[in-house]
C-alpha cells in the first residue's frame, strides 16, 4: 500500500513538460530505428548489386587476359577497386589446374564450375562468388568474402547513426525550450489563480490564451460564476434570515417578558401562548429560508416518481389538520384515486404546505379551500383554491416576488410561500399562474405539471 502511494505521489509530481519531451523524444527515436532498419535492408540490396557488378567486371577483365600466356597475366593489371580490391579473390582454372589466383584464394575451387553468381563455403569462410569462362575453356572464378560485404554495411550504419545519436541531445534541449514557451501561458494562468484572494469570483481575463488552454479557462470561469452565485445565495441568506428573524425574536423576547413580569396565572398564561406562537412562526419561517435557499443552490432533488397525486394531497393535509379544526375551515378535494403523477412527491408536497398554510393563515375562520387535480393528455393540472381575502390582479406578479408583504395581508407572513412555489415550478417544469379563488373571490393557484410517460392505472 505505502509503494502504491508512493508511486501515485510520484505520477501526480510528474512534469507535463517532461512527459512531453519524452514522448516526443521516443516518437523520433522510433521513427529513426525503423528508417534505419529500412534504410538497411535498402543499402543491402543496392550494395550487394554494387559488388556483385565490381565482381562480375573484374572476371570480364581475367576472360580478356585469358587469351595471353597464364604466366603473363598480371594481377596488377585489374582495375583499382581501393580495399575492395585487396578483399577479392582470384583464380583462373584451365583444365582443372589451378593457374594464375591471388595470395588470399584457397587451392581449391572457389566454387562449382558454373556460369554466374553462387554462394558457397570454401576453407571455412563464406563467398560471394562469380564464375565465368573463357572462349579457350578456362574458368575464371572471382570471389569475396561475405564478412566483407557485412563489415561496408556495419560501417556505413555507423556513420549515419553517430549523428543522429548527438542530434538526439541537441533535440531534446530544443523540444524542452519550445515545450516551456508553449506551457507559459499555462504558469501565467496558474499565477493568476494563485494570487487572487479567496473570495474573487471575476473571470479570468487571457486575450493571448491559446485554442487549446480556451477551454480549460472557459469552464475555470464558469466555475467562478457559479461559486459567486453561490457566495452570493450564502450571503442573501444571510442578510434574509439576520433581517426577518429580527421580528418574531423580538416578539418572543417581549412575551417573556411580559410572562416574566406577570401579576397573575392568567396574564403568564396569554403571554406564554405568545411566546409559543412566536417560535412556531419563527420555525416556520426558518423552515421556509431554508428551502428557499436550498431551491436556489440546487440541491433538492428533482427525482421523477410515479406517484398517487391523492396520496400526496392527503399526506400534506394531515400536517394541518389540528389548524384547519381549530379555523374550522371546510376542505374539499376534486382527485380521482387513480390520478398519478410523474414529479417528485416532496416538491410537490412543499408547493402544497405553502399554498394550503397561506389559505389558512390568510382566510381565517371558516375558510373554504378546494384541491383539485386532473390530467389531461400528458399534462396534470394542480389547483388549490380558497375564498379568502386573495390578491388583486394588480399585484399578483409582485406577490410572487421573495419577502414582498402585500398591505391586504395583515396575518404577518414572512412573503415566501408563493415565491417557493414559484421556484419549485421551475424545477420541475411546471407552468404557474394566480386568478381568483372560489365563486370570484379569494386566490386560485394552479400548476401545469408535464408528464413523461402515458397515463398509468394506480
């Protein structure tokens, strides 16, 4: 485990540069391995046809001194061929006695007595032979060691390869500079990113950037835009929560005192019920910071369940039943036991929370609030409807605005439940309008939800 870490460490301390240069670098050697691989099979061929042209002339040579006394033919007399030349060897047979041959040719033939070229083995060593013969009869056979032929190729790889292997360091460095040119604008930018305070969220600004880092940096800014967002919700939330909290804690703390200085039971009394009231307004408030706040981070989820819309309906209800008999206010749902639908239930349960708790707080005793939901093609409708005080027509876009308190409403809400609503709305897709309430007077609320799928039996 500890040589694992250890060589993680190590892959993440690894250079790009490097990495690089060493790619590149093994690129061009491989490529020049087999360029030399090929360019000696090349040489090879083209010098095997050289020498074997070199072999061929100088037994043409021998042919046309054959015609002469054996004794007179002088081998000085053949063509210079440099240290080609002095690797030859030459013999001229006349009637199987071998006459005129060089110092380095064996007493025996060099090869068979047959016209042309042949590869043999004589005393050990392997030839490279040519055989030919006179219009007197003589065979003259002209012969060159194969270990020669290897020994002009070894050579001739030598002195391609040395250069190249001294070009490979010069190389290397050049790469390694370029690389470093290339990559500046890489540094600069992690200068820049490296000298900005914690909370500065402004794009970075890199006119000279390359196509290649163009990306990096636009989805770097994006980050930025999107961490300043969320600075910004923090902060909003923040100033939000600081400033509406003010009120209901300013309200608990009166009724304390109130019970605290209290001349009898039934004024303590009053005044504790104040002060319960003002913590259950203020969790409900806190509650509704908080979920607006998390609507705007994005982190609720927005999961798609196939779910009974009676049974969310009912679930959201049984949290107000002791408030709805206490207003004794007259509920009535308009949902088919069969009515499902494709949406995340809590969403939809925190749309109905907020709109069935405003009716309540807002139309006081015996208020009238009908549910109703249908579907549609692939559409299911969700209304909730009271006969309260409502919203005029004028004023119902600015009610669905975070913290705006309309004058109508004097049972001190903080102002977000339509505004929760709304975000919910856009979460999932749905459409979301206001109108009047029951037979024209209070509010109606109703949700255009789409569905993915065709309608589904329970």
């Amino acid at each position: 485990m500890k040589a694992a870490a250890n060589a993680s460490g190590h892959d993440r301390d690894f250079s790009l540069r490097t990495r690089l240069l060493v790619a590149m670098l093994s690129i061009v050697a491989v490529v020049w391995l087999l360029s030399a691989f090929a360019s000696y099979a090349q040489a090879r061929r083209e010098l095997g046809e050289l020498l074997d042209a070199h072999l061929a002339t100088s037994a043409a040579l021998l042919v046309a001194q054959a015609s002469e006394e054996l004794e007179e033919i002088e081998l000085e007399h053949l063509p210079d061929l440099g240290d080609a030349h002095q690797r030859l060897a030459l013999q001229v047979w006349n009637e199987g006695r071998l006459g005129v041959h060089s110092a380095n040719a064996p007493n025996t033939p060099l090869a068979p007595f047959r016209h042309g070229f042949a590869d043999v083995t004589a005393a050990g060593t392997a030839w490279r032979v040519y055989s030919t013969r006179s219009r007197e009869g003589d065979w003259v056979q002209v012969g060159e060691p194969v270990s020669a032929r290897t020994d002009i190729l070894r050579e001739a790889l030598a002195r391609q390869a040395w250069p190249m292997l001294l070009a490979l360091p010069l190389l290397g460095v050049g790469i390694w500079f370029v690389l470093g040119r290339g990559l500046s604008p890489l540094q600069r930018m992690a200068q820049t990113v490296g000298m900005r305070a914690p909370l500065d969220t402004t794009p970075i600004v890199a006119d000279d950037a390359p196509r290649e880092i163009r990306p990096l940096l636009d989805r770097l800014n994006a980050l930025f835009v999107r961490t300043g967002a969320s600075i910004a919700r923090e902060h909003r939330f923040i100033g939000d929560a600081s400033h509406e909290l003010r009120t209901p804690v300013a309200a608990i703390r009166a009724q304390a005192q109130v019970a605290q200085g209290a001349r009898d039971d039934a004024e303590r009394q009053r005044a504790l019920v104040g002060v319960i009231a003002g913590c259950d307004r203020m969790t409900a408030l806190t509650g509704q910071l908080l979920t607006l706040s998390r609507l705007e981070a994005g982190v609720l989820s927005t999961a798609t369940a196939n779910a009974s819309m009676r049974d969310i309906v009912q679930d959201t209800l049984a949290e107000f039943a002791p408030l709805a008999r206490r207003q004794q206010a007259r509920i009535s749902l308009q949902i088919a036991d069969d009515l499902r639908v494709d949406s995340d239930p809590l969403l939809l349960q925190i749309v109905l929370r907020n709109l069935v708790g405003n009716a309540l707080q807002y139309g006081g005793e015996g208020v009238r609030i009908q549910l109703a939901a249908s579907r549609l093609d692939n559409v299911v409708s969700l209304s909730v409807c009271d006969d309260g005080p409502g919203i005029a027509a004028e004023d119902r876009t600015r009610a669905l605005q975070r913290f705006d308190r309309l004058e109508t409403h004097a049972a001190g809400g903080a102002g977000l439940g339509l505004a929760i609503v709304e975000r919910i709305a856009d979460a999932i897709g749905a459409q979301l309008s206001l109108s009047d309430g029951l037979d024209g007077a209070g509010l109606g609320v109703h949700l255009r939800i789409p569905q993915r799928h065709a309608s589904r039996p329970a």
